[in-house]
C-alpha cells in the first residue's frame, strides 16, 4: 500500500516521502471521522497524547459536530484525570510532554518512519525515484541517507539532489541577469518562479 502512495510521488515534482505522509494523513482523518470516534481504543490513544498541535487544530476543526462525540468521552476522561489532581497535585505527564505528544503528530511521524523503512529496503523504489521527477525535500534526503546501507546508493540520491539544486540555481541565476536594467530579455516564467523549487526542497511537514 504504502509502496503504491510513493509511486505516485515520484510523479510528482515534490517530495515523495511528504506526499505520502500527507495522502496516509488524509486517510488516517477520514476513518477518524467515520468510524474512530466511536471507538474507544482511539480516544483513548487520543487522550494519552492529549494535545492537538496548532497545524492538526485547523485540519479536525473541518470534521465539525462529529467531533462532539470525540469529545465527549474525551473530556469525561480528562475530568476524572483533573479530580485526581485535585487530590494528589502530581501531574501524570508534564506540560512540556504535552506539548510535544499531539496524537496527529505521532501517527505523522509513524507514516514517515514506515515510509523510509519501505523506501530504503527496495532496489526497485530506489530506482524508480532516481528515474523519476520527483525530489526528496532536504529532511527526507538526510533521513533517507542515514538509513541507507550502501554508500554507492547514498551517493545516487545525493547527486540527483545537487543536479535538481544545480538547475534551480542556474533560472535564478538567469533571473537576476535578465532584470539588469541593461538587459534586453525579461526573465521566464521558470525562471521567475524559481524560488518555488527551492522552497519545496527546503520545506517539510
Ligand atoms: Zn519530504
Ligand atoms: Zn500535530
């Protein structure tokens, strides 16, 4: 399955890896709406991470009402935890653990570790990202080189990485050259969006 989303990545001229994380998100939203509020092994594991990040707010806040039954296991969980610091004043985690454990977050982080993992064991993925559009954003060409065993195929991805970088710096390299006022030529569109290309490699989720 997970074979399948990166394959539809390397058709693309952004980042595999954060294609698929993105695309498996949007799956894990949509059985979180239909069918994983009613479940209680989900609100349970929402209620241990219980923290939803600014970036994950904005995205539940679109399943709406639905999310009334979310929370209203939610909150009864939250107030006996709450009654019993009422008695006792020891937090079970701390805030600064709650900051970092939003529940959206975590599966994000379980999506793209599996996505490495799957990436990284296959010669054919290897090799069809090589032949294909797509470029690793700088995060995942680090994390895709650590975990790579042979150095030969480290070396592969990186200079794929430098030519798409090389290419980039070569249009605004133009750009800069054709807005001198004693330039004849007006910049390309390529060239004048050039910085796009540089940002998709430079962002990550
Ligand atoms: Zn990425
Ligand atoms: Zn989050």
């Amino acid at each position: 399955m997970i074979d399948f989303t990166l394959k539809e990545g390397f058709n693309r001229s952004a980042c595999p890896i954060c294609y698929t994380i993105e695309e498996q998100m949007h799956d894990f939203l949509f059985w979180f709406e239909r069918e994983g509020y009613h479940e209680y092994s989900s609100i349970k594991s929402l209620f241990e991470h219980s923290c939803i990040c600014s970036r994950h707010k904005k995205q539940i806040l679109n399943l709406k009402d639905k999310l009334n039954n979310t929370f209203e296991l939610l909150i009864e969980m939250e107030e006996k935890e709450l009654k019993e610091l009422m008695k006792t004043r020891s937090p079970k985690r701390k805030a600064k653990e709650i900051e970092k454990n939003c529940r959206f977050c975590i599966e994000e982080r379980r999506i793209e570790e599996h996505a490495i993992e799957t990436f990284v064991k296959s010669k054919e993925l290897i090799e069809d990202y090589l032949n294909s559009r797509s470029l690793l954003c700088k995060k995942h060409t680090l994390l895709i080189i650590e975990n790579l065993d042979k150095k030969e195929t480290a070396q592969k991805i990186l200079k794929k990485a430098l030519h798409k970088l090389d290419v980039v710096h070569k249009k605004i390299g133009l750009y800069f050259k054709k807005i001198d006022y004693q330039s004849k030529e007006k910049p390309e569109e390529d060239e004048l969006n050039a910085y796009l290309d540089a940002i998709k490699f430079f962002s990550n989720l």
